[in-house]
C-alpha cells in the first residue's frame, strides 16, 4: 500500500503569499497525480487553512479536490473543525458528528485511523481520557489489520526545532503513547505540525513527521534551488518489507531509481 502525505497548507486568501500557499498545494497534488505506480490513498495532518474561514477551506477543498487518490483529512491547531468538517465531510472526513474530528478508513488493506489531537485555547496537542476512549474504541473496532495512525502534532520529544513537547502537558502525550500501543496493531504514525522533516518512535511504533507544504513557511535549511519546491511523503507499507518513506521534491527530475516515476506525457 502508498500512502501520500501532504500537510500544513495553511491556505490564507488574506496572506501576502496567498498565491504562493495555494500553488505550493496546486502543485503538490499535481505532481502525487503523475506518480506512477499511483498512490492509494492522499492523507493531509492538518493545519488545512491558516485562519479557519469558510472560503479558504472552499479554496483547499477545490484544489484538493483534483487528487486522484481518495483523501483523507485529520484536524490541525491552525483549523476550524467545523469549517473543515463543512467542507470535506463526508467524502475526505468521515468523522460523525460532535466536537472530535477522528474516524477510521476501512477500504484498505491497511486500517487508517485519523486522530483529533487539537487543544482548546493553545497550539498544543491534548489527549484526554475522552480522547483515549475515543481512540480505543476506534482501535478496537476491527482485530485483524494493521493500522496506521495520523495525526497533527507529533507524539514524542522533538529534540530538533524551538519546542520539543508539541502536547499540552507531558501526561497527554504519555496517554497517547499508551493508547497507540495497547493494541500492538498500529504500525506507523505520520504527522504535521513542526514544519520540518523529523521522526522518531513511539516503543516499537515508527513516527514520521513531514515539512510544511506551504514552502514559505517551511522549516529546517534548503538550497536556493529548492527554496520553491515544495516537499511531500510517500510512505510504502507492505507485509514483508515494512514502512519505507520517501521525501520528494515537487516538479524534480523525471524518474527515480525505486520505480516511482513521473508518467510520461
Ligand atoms: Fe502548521
């Protein structure tokens, strides 16, 4: 299975580089377009728009919806959950009703269980008890597959960047490091929020975290000729090989030695 990962677009109209946000998504989702083998499924960690307004989810939505692979959608701290929810429920978010914003996918081989981990009133993640019953219950709801999990803020000490807890406190994460692995099924966790590329593992959990889609809020160093390229995820899952990610560069060179080439024109 492929997983596609997109995140932090932070689509804003009123931005000074609101062009630029939303040609750095245009061209991302263009680009996972022409891959080939295609991808099975797109999955964005969040921080969709930058302010939470109706119109720019109705701007992301439009381009968003041009991807070939079905999409799926999980809350950021940047998000208005019920603007998001308006414009990408059902057919990107499958949440049901209520204040959490978390569902699973259950048309793959791989279980994809999106997690709401937005905080009230701060940029933080939280994981409550509600929010550990809530993912439990998810979980549990299926015993055979493995799971991937995706969420905004990535749950572990990030040692590389301005604030190594993304949590509101150091118990909340610990929850979600608890929950995560009470089933042994979860096999990956991908996330958003640092806007640098990063990782690290929850016991025996992979976590992969990806730089900011919005190229003009990226962190971490880039060369000058990548300093407009956006960067996405692939991740290939299989039984026997495991988790393999890869960072691609939006728009570089025509094939890679994996197998993962652009279609010709
Ligand atoms: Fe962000």
């Amino acid at each position: 299975m492929i997983i596609a990962q997109i995140s932090d677009t932070h689509v804003f109209r009123d931005a000074p580089d609101a062009d630029l946000r939303a040609s750095d998504l245009e061209r991302t989702i263009a680009d996972i377009n022409a891959l080939k083998p295609a991808p099975d499924v797109l999955i964005h960690t969040g921080d969709m728009a930058h302010g939470g307004r109706r119109e720019d989810y109705a701007l992301a939505a439009s381009l968003l919806r041009k991807s070939h692979a079905p999409l799926y959608v999980a809350p950021g701290n940047r998000d208005d959950k019920e603007n998001l929810r308006h414009a990408f429920s059902p057919w990107a978010c499958r949440a049901s009703g209520g204040e959490f914003l978390d569902y699973a996918i259950e048309d793959f081989p791989l279980r994809l269980i999106a997690i709401d981990t937005v905080s009230r009133g701060t940029n933080k993640g939280d994981f409550s008890e509600e929010h550990a019953r809530r993912l439990i219950e998810l979980i549990d709801a299926e015993t055979t597959k493995p799971i991937v999990a995706f969420m905004h803020h990535p749950p572990y000490i990030v040692t590389v960047g301005p604030d190594p807890l993304n949590f509101v406190t150091p118990e909340a994460m610990a929850r979600l490091q608890r929950t995560l692995q009470h089933s042994g099924r979860v096999i990956a966790v991908f996330c958003g929020h640092v806007h640098r590329s990063t990782g690290g593992r929850i016991g025996a959990i992979p976590v992969v975290v990806m730089p900011c889609t919005a190229t003009s809020l990226r962190k971490g160093d880039y060369p000058p000729q990548m300093r407009d390229r956006p960067v996405y995820h692939l991740h290939r899952i299989d039984a026997a090989n495991g988790l393999c990610t890869q960072a691609r560069i939006v728009e570089a060179a025509a094939a890679d030695a994996d197998g993962c080439q652009r279609r010709s024109a």
